[in-house]
C-alpha cells in the first residue's frame, strides 16, 4: 500500500474543508492503493488554516491513515506562487512560525517554505528543531541558496521542476543542488504532464532511492469540471487542472497507481517506482 506526502484531496472533496469530507478524500486515494496520506493544504490566511487543521485533526481520529498536515505554503515566492492566492502568502518571520506552530498542535509533518524569503533560513531551522520536514518549493532560489537550506536541515524538494528555476548550465537551481546533496530527497509528480517522463527516468537514475512520487491531487481527482482550491477557481479538462483562465497548473488528479504506471511506461524499473511510492515516502516522513 502506498504513501502520499502531498495530496490536497480527491473525490471531490478537498483535505480541511469537513470531516466527513476529508475522509471521502482518503477514501477515494485508497481506492486506488494509497493507504495513507499528508493532507496538504495551500496558502490561506492563518485562522483559515487553523480551521482546517482542527478539521484534519478530528479525522485523524476517526482513520489513522491520515499522517499530518503538509502546509504547502504561506512561506512561497509570489514570482513562483503557481496556483497559490498571492494575497495568502507571508513572510517566515518569527511570529509568524510560532503562530503555525501552535495553532498545529504538533500535527504538522511537512511544510514548503521559498529559502530566498527574509527570515527563512532561521524559519527552516525553527521547524527542523520541531520534527518538521521541510521542503524547499515555489521558489526563485539559486543553488547556493537552495545548498544553505538544506545546510539548515532542509530535506525534500516539493514537486521537483515545478515552481522553481530549472536546471542550466551556470546554474542548477534547486534540484541540482538536491541532485549532489544525499540528504535530499526529490518529489515528483509523475502524471506525464507536470514533468515529462523522459525526465521522470533521468531522476530516478540521478537519484537513485531519493526520488518519491507525490500526486498532488485536488478535489478533482474524480471528474472534469470547476474546482475551488485556495478560494481560486480550477479548471479540469482531460485530467489537467489549470487556474481558470490561465494555463498555470493548479495540483493534479493523479492517483498513485497511475503514477506508478507512468515512471514504468518511462523506462523506471518497477521495484524503484514501487519504492518510491512506499518504503521512501515513509523514510522522508521518519516512519518504519
């Protein structure tokens, strides 16, 4: 059975929004071979994210198969916000991380924090000393910056290629730090269309047993149609979700049976793409 440390919910219900819907969410994933999950949630403001977590936290109650919380934000570069609500986000000032931190409870297990912001390097070494899995994403850090968060006890990358400066000659960015760096690992959302498979195989060869597949679904990872994530209206066609009126990619409706699918059509050995969905998540998240 699988893990899933990013997914913002499924079914047509988003992670946060009620109980019983939050539980359909699960429910909906487990149809499709995923035992447990980090419900995500986006940039909102923090009472909206509190609310939230109070609601996660009385699902975790009633199904153990709900890990924590993923806090995809509100830590994000507003130039790689993706289908964030810019006016969500904030900067990692002291106050602001001690307000998350003890409207949390404890429940947070991974949060998505933008290196390059004022206080971030200190915000990363705040949640680290807190048993938090931090995650450099959305972010228009180099690699020196992305190298200094990982000093500071970074681990993860969120959804590798997406929302981030690429790889390039003079300047690798935050994956290629994370490529150099075995401390790292690396998300990546292999639906085929967030990052191409010829590309899903290439990092799993660089980075062998530090490559996790997330699914980073929606709500819609059930039908076509109009969505609401964040408070911003999402567009599904064919599977793909796009900010209504933009072609920005607003999560997915993958399922990780697909996901596996997907890096086994690329070329990736199914026992790795297994792993990744598995054993790997679980050691991200200090699990056995």
């Amino acid at each position: 059975m699988y893990t899933d440390i990013h997914c913002h919910g499924g079914g047509g219900h988003a992670f946060g929004d009620t109980v019983e819907g939050t539980l359909a969410a699960l429910g909906a994933h487990r149809a499709h071979g995923t035992s447990r999950v980090v419900a995500s949630l986006v940039s909102e403001r923090l009472d909206r994210t509190a609310r939230a977590m109070s609601v996660i936290r009385e699902a975790m109650a009633a199904d153990e198969g709900i890990l924590g919380v993923h806090l995809e934000g509100p830590f994000l570069s507003p130039a790689r916000k993706g289908a964030h609500d810019p006016a969500a986000l904030a900067i990692p000032t002291s106050d602001a991380v001690e307000a998350l931190l003890d409207a949390a409870q404890g429940m947070i297990r991974q949060i998505t924090i933008a290196p390059e912001l004022p206080h971030a390097f200190d915000a990363i070494s705040r949640f680290v000393d807190a048993g938090v899995v931090v995650a450099v994403g959305h972010t228009e850090a180099d690699v020196a910056m992305a190298r200094e968060a990982f000093d500071r006890g970074a681990s993860l990358v969120t959804h590798s290629f997406n929302a981030m400066r690429g790889i390039s000659g003079r300047e690798p960015g935050p994956v290629g730090a994370a490529l150099n760096d075995e401390r790292v690992t690396l998300e990546v959302i292999a639906d085929g269309i967030h990052v191409d498979p010829a590309l899903i195989a290439m990092l799993f060869r660089a980075a062998p047993g530090r490559v996790v597949l997330v699914t980073d679904a929606m709500a819609a990872a059930a039908a076509d149609g109009r969505y609401v994530l964040g408070g911003l209206d999402v567009d599904v066609t064919n599977g793909r979700a796009v900010i209504a009126g933009t072609e920005t990619l607003a999560g997915s409706t993958l399922t990780m049976d697909r996901a596996i699918e997907v890096c086994v059509a690329a070329g990736v050995p199914a026992d790795r793409a297994r792993a990744a969905a598995t054993t790997i998540p679980a050691k991200v998240l200090g699990l056995n």
